[in-house]
C-alpha cells in the first residue's frame, strides 16, 4: 500500500488505503472466480502478485498442483472466508477504515464479477443465481452485502454503496457516478 500511495501525492491517507483495497479485491475476486468458474476449479487466493512499481495486483498465478474441482457456490464462500475476511480484518486495523466500507469495496467486485459470468456464460447463470442466493458470509459483513447482494438479484448491473469509498478525496478523482451514495443524497434519492 505505500508504494501505492507514492503514486498518488497529496492524495488524503484513508482515499489512498480505500483505492488500494478496491484494487486489491478487483485482484482476488475477478480473476480467481472467473477462472474458478470457467475451470470449475477452487483457486487458492495466495497466488496473487502484486506489481513492484506500484504495488497494485499484477498477476494471479496457477501453481503447478491442481486444485480441487469446487462449484461456484463453494468457491465464493472459500474466497470470502479464506481471503477477503482476513484482508479486511487487517486492512481495518492497519488504516483505520470502515469495516461497511471494506466489505462494501470487496462487494462491488463480488457482485460484479458474478453478474459477468451470468451474462458471459449462459449455462452458468443457474449456479451464479445459486452462489448469490446461498452466499455465506463473515458476520461483520452483513448489512453491507446482504443490501449488495440485493440489488444484484434485483438485476442491477452495479449494486449500489451505502457508504462512499472516498476515492474523489484523491487528486483527479470524482465521485463514482451511478453508485456513490453521496451523489445520491444531492439528487434527493
């Protein structure tokens, strides 16, 4: 994360730690449920590597062993119980961010990324239906994801934030149209 900061001078220390975080999830949830899902295959989220010039992920890398087939389902409860829980218990100690905000950064790439595969691959739609609807989580991410989680079942092709990720405190950043609540709450909705 300070090789990342270095990237964003002036930029305010918490937008900074935020940005990274949803980089980081961006990282662990696309690539390894898309490829869990086109392989049919668990990924172990340790494979992930973070780029030295400005440690954003890089790279998620398949290890010679072969993984144990999962379905989708068991792999999303894997990744957020294995991977993301664990980042966002220690990106919360080591920044200081909201807990709703984290789950929230980590929920935006989840929901997202489960969407493009419904659309992607058809004949995956009814397991992508099934992990959103048998998704488990830890309990500190609850109302985050359980409001997330419903605005994807309700077909919304990016579930609104009840909490902003602070990204228009970074110099050259806006607030994220479509999604940002504080955009919302100017429009009276």
């Amino acid at each position: 994360m300070a090789i990342f900061a270095d990237t964003h001078p002036g930029g305010e220390r918490r937008a900074v730690a935020s940005l990274w975080s949803a980089y980081l999830f961006a990282g662990l949830i696309a690539p390894g449920l898309a490829a869990g899902a086109r392989l049919g295959l668990a990924l172990a989220p340790d494979r992930l590597r973070l780029a030295a010039g400005n440690g954003l992920p890089e790279a998620f890398h398949l290890g010679p062993e072969r993984p144990l087939p999962a379905p989708l389902p068991m792999q999303v409860d894997r990744l957020l119980a294995e991977c993301v829980a664990p980042a966002v218990r220690l990106l919360r100690a080591e920044t200081g961010l909201s807990v709703r905000l984290l789950w929230e950064n980590a929920g935006g790439y989840l929901f997202w990324t489960l969407g493009t595969l419904a659309r992607e691959t058809p004949e995956r739609a009814g397991e992508v239906e099934e992990a959103l609807r048998a998704l488990r989580w830890p309990q500190e991410a609850c109302t985050a994801l359980t409001l997330m989680r419903a605005d994807a079942l309700a077909g919304l092709e990016a579930p609104r934030r009840r909490v902003c990720c602070l990204r228009h405190a970074l110099p050259g950043h806006g607030k994220c149209a479509g999604i940002c609540p504080l955009l919302r709450g100017q429009a009276g909705g």
